[in-house]
C-alpha cells in the first residue's frame, strides 16, 4: 500500500534523504521513527506528494505519485506534524470544506462527517469554532480531515504532540482502531506509544534506513541485560560480577537500605550467566533476593541504531 524506491532529497548542501526505501503492506501499522534531523518528516512530505523527491518514485496503493498523484491522493489522508486549521471556521464547515476539496458530493459528504465525527469523538463541538477548541479536540479535527475520504492508507506525523497523557491514551486508542481496517504510518517520538500499537518499526538515522522490522528482530543478537539485586558491599560485588565469563558490562542501577544492591549486567548469554550469578550468590553467601532478564525497550533497540547510523555518517 505503500512503497517507497530509492527516495533522495537535498536542500542545498543538506542531504536530507539519502536513499529510502521500504513497503508497508496492506493492514499494516508501521513506526517510522528517527531523531531530530532524520529526514522523518521530509520523507513523509514526499510520500504525500507534498514534495517532489530529487530521485525515486513513490507508489500509493498501487498508484505513483508522479504520474498518477490524484488517485494516489485519493487513498492517502495525512495529518502533519502541525495541523494547518482554519480557527475562525466552525468545526463541520471546516470538515465539509474539505469534503469539498476531496471531490465528495452533498450525499457523501454529509455521510462522512457523521462517520468522522463518531470516529474521532467530535459530536458535541461540531458547531464550535477551531479556534476554541483544546489542543488535544483540535487533534481530533486534524485527525478527521485525514478519514474524510476514507482513505486505505494514513499518514500520521506526531498525532499525539503536545497532548495531556489523557489526549495521547484516547487518541492513541483511535489509531489502533483504524489499524483493523487502513495501512497505517505513524511517526512519533513517543516511543511507548509506538511499542503499544505497532508491530514493525522503521528507523531513519542521517538520512538512511539504519533498521527495519519489529523489536524481538531488531533486538536479536544484541546485548542483553540482566537485573541483580544482593545484599552485598558494594565495589566486591561490581568486581565479582564484572569478572564472570559472559558479561560485558556491571553497572550499579540502584542502592537501598540494608546493604541491597541492583546491578545491571549486560550480558550475551543470559541463561549461562544467570546460573554463575547464582552460584556466585551462594559462594559469597549473598543473599539473592531478585535475578531478572530485563526485557529490550524501543529506546534501548532505538538509541542503539541511532548512535551507530550516526557514527556511520561521520567522516
């Protein structure tokens, strides 16, 4: 439903896009994730068909954007980074004008409000103008323009930005119910969020793809990290630990009363050492009051591919 072939776009000097390619397949729910600086939004800009790309082609819905971009267009609703809303215009009339701008009859576009308004939780501020609306209900507008036309395929750049956690809960319920039906692309620094409702996440580091597919992928072969917790002093322990065949790292992730003490190991093969963890525990006679695997997060998968895409790019 969306694919992308060797995107490039630069601004002056500026590489800003350097190569992007990928697919998100019919049903999907991607993370399109990257720091500042990326090129996040501007690939999202030539998705949409906002911008031109200096080389490659996009496709939407079987459609290229190039030389077919209407009909690609009319599968897409995108909702940017900042909503550009009209603030003196009431609620429907801004929708039905959109309505309007997207080729929809009378009929259809009073079916389509009624859909929007009951997808996005609208009813009840349809007669109130943008302008006076919260900015977690002006979300919701941006959000109903993107389903006016119901379209297969969003394009969503920070939906939930600047909103209260309530808003960003609500609004990030509302995605995952669009994910049962549209082909879903969801750029967001929130990555909780992102661990929530996607399966597969796509990271851009300088420019670049650095990594594509979902966490447990993206995770294998890595560092994996193990919680300790004793009752132990504290430099005999850091050392005992560092020493044991397979750990990589030891590290003091907290101190609490009585002499307890969590380490964080970062480790290779954790069953193996989680074994000599406990054998050390008894040897010593520590008491081991906690041994855990400590799950990879998408902020540790996230910073580890970032720093290593942007050491890539350094000369």
């Amino acid at each position: 439903m969306i694919q992308a072939e060797g995107l490039v776009k630069h601004y002056g000097n500026v590489r800003a896009v350097e190569g992007v390619s990928f697919e998100v397949g019919r049903g999907e729910i991607v993370g399109f994730l990257g720091p500042n600086g990326a090129g996040k939004s501007t690939t999202m800009r030539m998705l949409t068909g906002y911008l031109h790309p200096d080389q490659g082609r996009v496709h939407i819905a079987g459609h290229e954007m190039a030389s077919d971009g209407q009909k690609a267009r009319a599968s897409l609703g995108y909702l940017p980074e900042s909503t550009p809303l009209y603030r003196d215009m009431r609620v429907d009339r801004y929708l039905q004008f959109v309505g309007e701008l997207r080729g929809l009859n009378r009929a259809q576009r009073k079916d389509a409000l009624e859909r929007v308004f009951e997808a996005t939780d609208l009813a009840g501020y349809t007669e109130r103008k943008i302008g006076t609306l919260s900015k977690g209900y002006r979300q919701r507008v941006g959000l109903a323009q993107a389903l006016i036309s119901d379209p297969d395929v969003l394009i969503l750049d920070e939906p939930t930005s600047g909103l209260d956690p309530a808003e960003i809960v609500r609004v990030r319920d509302r995605i995952v119910a669009l994910a049962e039906t549209k082909t879903i692309l969801l750029s967001t620094h929130v990555l909780p969020e992102v661990e929530e409702v996607c399966r597969r996440v796509i990271i851009l580091a300088g420019g670049r793809i650095v990594a594509d597919g979902s966490l447990l992928e993206l995770s294998a072969g890595r560092e994996e990290c193990l919680l300790v917790t004793f009752v132990a002093p504290e430099q005999e322990a850091l050392a005992a630990c560092a020493d044991l065949p397979g750990v990589l790292n030891c590290s003091v992730s907290s101190r609490g009363l009585n002499g307890r003490l969590r380490l964080q190991l970062d480790v290779r093969e954790r069953f193996d050492v989680a074994e000599r963890l406990g054998a050390l525990a008894t040897d010593k006679a520590w008491p081991l009051l906690e041994l855990r695997h400590d799950v990879p997060t998408l902020e540790r998968v996230f910073l580890d591919y970032t720093r290593s895409g942007s050491q890539e790019e350094k000369p």
